[in-house]
C-alpha cells in the first residue's frame, strides 16, 4: 500500500505515545542551517538541511514506489515531503528564535523538498519568520524538547548567515554530552512529565551578534 506517511510523521506518532518517557533518542538528525537576511539587514526567515539517520531513512521509504529501484527521485519523494513539513508544525519545527531577548514566531514552510543522498533522507525547508526583523542579538536553537529525535550540527559549515550586514558576527554552542545526566536522571524521573524540556540539555544554539 502506498504510504503517505513515514520520516517524521512516524515521529510524530511516536512522541505522542511517548512524551518524556525516554532518556534517550530514538531517531538522529545532523542538522545544518541557514539565517537568511534581506538587502536591509531584515532577518526573514531560516533555512534547515536536516539528514536523517541510514536506519530510519530505510524504514521510512518502505512502500514508496520508484521508476528505478534505489533511486529516489524528488518527485516521488514529494508527498512524503508535504506530509513531513505538515507533521513537524505540532512541534514548532524543533526551532526556537529570539531577537532581543523576544520569542519569534515563525510561519508555514516553503521551498520544501525531500531528496535521498548516500543512503539517507534529507528535508530541506525555509521556515519565514511571521515578523521579520532587526536586532543585535539573534539566537536560534535547534532541539526536541522530548528528546526523542537528537539533533547534531554537521562538522562542516554547519550555520551560515546569509547576506548578513557586515559586522555581524556568530557564535555557536553545541550540546556538551549529557549522556551521564541521562543516566542519573533516570527512566523513572520522564514518567512524572518532570523533565519536559529533558532535550533542552542538548539544544545546538547559534547567536549573532550586529552593531
């Protein structure tokens, strides 16, 4: 049967079922992102490239029919790349912004696509910012609260700014390893809902900073 679901839609799914009942990911992303920035130094929105596991990227194409066998085309990954963006709205996009020390919301995806490189699935999307905007300080965040999905940045240019004014400049944290903090913390202390924001620990977080 031809399945409209898969990648995160099977995340979605799981997370529901599982919300904070487990110290540890089920699912591996390395991430790499974009901040784009208008000809005014406006910060309109960002762009994502996120490479999802071997495993998982195997278990979500079950069912998609191709022309040719382990060849995935964008057009055929199409309807999984809708279902994907539609799924991971619930969730903010595991992104979270401030200008400023305020909250940003962000709006509806575009220029959305799926392709299939290496034996992995990649989602690349733009998510717009619902107010665009200028600040001295920008910072982003990339994590899943629940800690279900483990976000990594990919060892190679991993955050870019894109037309950024000049002058600006960037910083990036990665998470340290809270394997340790996991184990103390133990599978008892998710049942309670005590540790909703477990992920947090492992956020990667870009801030940049203008004049």
């Amino acid at each position: 049967m031809h399945r409209l679901y898969g990648l995160l839609l099977i995340v979605v799914s799981l997370v529901v079922g599982a919300t904070t009942a487990s110290a540890h990911p089920h699912v591996w992303v390395k991430a790499a992102s974009e901040l784009i920035y208008a000809p005014d130094g406006t910060v309109t929105g960002v762009r994502h490239t996120w490479t999802f596991d071997d495993m998982f990227s195997t278990y979500a194409l079950q069912g998609i029919e191709t022309k040719t066998k382990g060849v995935y085309t964008r057009e055929e990954l199409a309807p999984l790349a809708q279902t994907n963006v539609e799924s991971l709205k619930e969730f903010g996009f595991f992104s979270f912004a401030k200008a400023d020390g305020k909250k940003q919301k962000f709006v509806e995806p575009t220029d959305y696509y799926l392709e299939y490189k290496d034996a992995a699935l990649v989602l690349h999307f733009v998510l717009p910012f619902k107010t665009p905007f200028k600040s001295r300080q920008m910072q982003l965040e990339v994590f899943d609260p629940s800690y279900f999905v483990d976000f990594q940045l990919q060892d190679k240019d991993p955050i870019k700014l894109a037309n950024a004014p000049a002058g600006c400049a960037m910083t990036i944290e990665r998470p340290s390893d809270g394997s340790a903090a996991a184990k103390k913390l133990g599978e008892d202390n998710f049942l309670d809902g005590s540790n909703d924001n477990f992920g947090a620990m492992f956020a990667n977080k870009v801030t940049v900073n203008c004049p």
